[in-house]
C-alpha cells in the first residue's frame, strides 16, 4: 500500500492545511470518514454511531465518496504521468488495476462462498441481502445446484457474491473506459465526453432499471447513473490546476456559498428521513412524511444516484474539504490518527471489512432495531478499531 507521511502535522501555528505538503490528507481524512460509514452501514446493528452515519449529515452514504475520491485521485495522478510514461504503458496501468479489483471480487465471491460452507459459520448476511424495511431477503448465490457453466457464469460475470462488495464490479467496468475519458481530457474533448456522460446519466433517471451488463452489483450501483460521479469526479482530478487559478475572488465566494448552502439545506432536509430504524427522537418531523419520502424516492435514491443525492454529494465534500483546509490543525489532532491511515489503505479496508462483517455476524444478530445500544455500539467500535490496527500492523498488505 502507498503510505505518506502524515507531514501536515501539526506544529505549526495556523490552523489552516499546509498547502507544502505533497500528498492531499485531506482527501486521506475523508475517505476514512468514508470508510467509517461504510463499516457501520454494512455491519447491520443499530449503535450510537448509526445516529451519525446514517444519511444524518445529508443524503449520502460511504459508496459515494470512494467513488468521487478515486476519479479525483486518478485524473490527478494520471495528468502528471501519461506524459511521462506514454499512452500504452498507461493505459496497461489502468487496465491492470481494472484486471487486480476484478480478481480481488472473484477471491472474495469464492472465499466466502467457501466459508459459509463450514457448518460452525454462519455466513447469512454475506450470503444474502437482506431488505430490513421490507422484512424480504435476497439469496446473492445460487440457491440451488446448478450445472458447472451456469456457476462459472455467476462467477465471472459477478453475478454472485456478498453485497457489501459489489462497488468493486462498478469499479472494474468504469476502470475499463477511464483511457476514453483520458484521451478526451488530454486532447481538450472533455466538453464533448462530459456531456455525452450527463446525457447518459439524465437517460439511466428515466430507465432507473436497465442494467447494462446484468452484473449483481447493478442492483446497487446503476452503471450509467453512477459513471457520471466518477467521470466528473476524474474531470476535476485532471484540471485541479486549471479548477483551482480559475476559483478566486466572487467565483469562489459563490461556489462556497452555494456548496455550504445547500449542504446545510439538505443537512435539515435529511434530519426529517423516515428511516423507521431511527428512533423517534432522532426525527426532526418538520417535513411531513409523505413529501420527505417522494422527494428521497424520486429524485435521492442510491442505486439510480438521484439528481438531489448527486448534489449534496458533490456540495458536502467542497464544504468538508474547505472546513478542512481551515481548520486542519484540530481535526487532524482529534481524528488524524485514525482517519488518515484507514483512508490511505482504503482498498485494503474494503476488503478486509466483509470478513470483518461477517466475524461480527457471528456475534450479534443483525437487526436495525435500536434494541441493545451498549452490545451493538461495541460491536461497531471494535471492528472499526479492529480494522485500524489491522492497517497499522499492516497485516496481509504486502501480498
């Protein structure tokens, strides 16, 4: 795994980031935030940490920021390296990273097959989706014995495999078409590319249930909505410079206060969610139900990434990212010592997690109902510090 040196720390005077520092912490520090919404959402207890997590800041989830960090992190990279390294080398870098997230899914999809079928492991919610609102389940293996080509099939097609892994597929198939995004960035075409990916997008809203590739991970990550997200958030990667001399003066006060306003609109719009989970406390009951749920199913669902979802993501990581950059110094003493090093090995963590969620399966049954706040809180609190050592020690990341 690429480590940095946590360099921004901390002795300086100001507040404010060091803008010196050659690796981005910031981007590190919001993608462990990422990470820990991720791990809660997947371990499916309901804990104190739900009452943050949980759609509580703005119609988001975890999914999303991975999505955006990793366009942001990519262009950026590659705009400094294709001219260095050329086009065929590059364009096997990418696909060679597509072919290693690709492998990654096959070993988990069989090693957890594998797993659930010792009779002392109750691999349930690995197996399976379960609807906790509907009370429905949804086997995500063959429920049945199949013949050899149709189980090849679900295989390498990830047509099979545990839910809390299935970005990974999304991964693989906009990885694949990210040299098409490059060859337009660099030969100036990114007006025609990004329009061509907002026309897609703007089409999936309208056949939310198309599947491009009838893969199982399309249930939760629509192809031609979320492409969108990546390829915009690889855009901003590639012009960060040209992004960032253009941002001044009344420009940046607007963007700012546009990103800042409307993440605070949407921050009271989520405090009304009618998650039937949350206890009723924790609902702010200021918008009726009836208007919440049309506005969250019609324009903020997460599988279709609704227009509303796609706008509080983008507005909330400006006004993070700039709280960030203020206010660096308390922040990173505070969190940084967990934060940065989970959001620098987040691939790692990802894989790690599914293990990790199925060992805390075999603890606790999993139920979102508010029932034992001090069993579920530290089943949540030691998997997340669990996984922080495991990337501290480093245990595994060098195969």
């Amino acid at each position: 795994m690429n480590k940095s040196s946590t360099s921004a720390d901390p002795n300086q005077k100001t507040w404010r980031y060091p803008s010196a520092d050659r690796r981005d912490l910031r981007i590190d520090f919001l993608r462990g935030i990422a990470m820990i919404i991720m791990v809660v959402a997947h371990i499916e207890v309901f804990s104190v940490f739900n009452l943050f997590t949980s759609e509580r800041f703005g119609l988001v989830s975890g999914a999303e920021g991975f999505v955006i960090f990793a366009g942001i992190v990519l262009g950026s990279l590659y705009r400094y390296r294709l001219p260095l390294d050329g086009w065929i080398t590059s364009i096997f870098r990418i696909w060679s990273r597509a072919w290693k997230l690709y492998t990654v899914s096959l070993f988990i999809i069989i090693s957890i097959y594998l797993l659930g079928l010792f009779p002392f492991i109750n691999a349930h919610e690995v197996l399976t989706f379960t609807n906790r609102g509907l009370n429905i389940v949804y086997p995500l293996y063959p429920i049945n014995d199949v013949p050899l080509n149709t189980a090849l099939n679900f295989l390498f097609y990830l047509q099979a495999g545990p839910h809390q892994t299935q970005v990974l597929g999304l991964y693989v198939v906009l990885m694949l078409v990210t040299p098409l995004a490059f060859a337009a960035f660099y030969y100036k075409k990114q007006g025609w590319f990004l329009l061509v990916s907002w026309l897609v997008y703007f089409w999936s809203q309208k056949h939310s249930d198309y599947h491009l590739i009838h893969s199982n991970f399309e249930n939760a990550f629509s192809v031609l909505a979320w492409q969108a997200l990546f390829f915009n958030s690889l855009a901003i990667g590639w012009f960060k410079a040209e992004i960032s001399s253009y941002m001044y003066s009344w420009r940046k006060f607007f963007l700012l206060g546009f990103c800042i306003f409307t993440s605070l609109g949407l921050f009271f719009l989520a405090q009304n969610h009618t998650n039937p989970f949350l206890p009723d406390w924790a609902h702010l009951r200021l918008i009726k139900a009836e208007t919440f749920d049309y506005i969250y199913n019609s324009y903020a669902l997460k599988n279709s990434l609704g227009p509303v979802r796609l706008l509080n993501d983008f507005c909330l990581l400006v006004s993070l990212y700039w709280l960030l950059t203020l206010c660096w110094k308390p922040f990173y003493k505070a969190f940084g010592w967990y934060l940065i090093p989970v959001g620098q090995a987040s691939l790692y963590v990802f894989i790690i997690h599914v293990y990790v969620v199925l060992l805390a399966s075999q603890l606790v049954s999993f139920s979102l109902q508010p029932n034992n706040w001090v069993i579920a809180t530290s089943i949540h609190a030691g998997s997340l510090l669990f996984l922080w050592w495991m990337t501290k020690k480093e245990v595994g990341m060098k195969y």
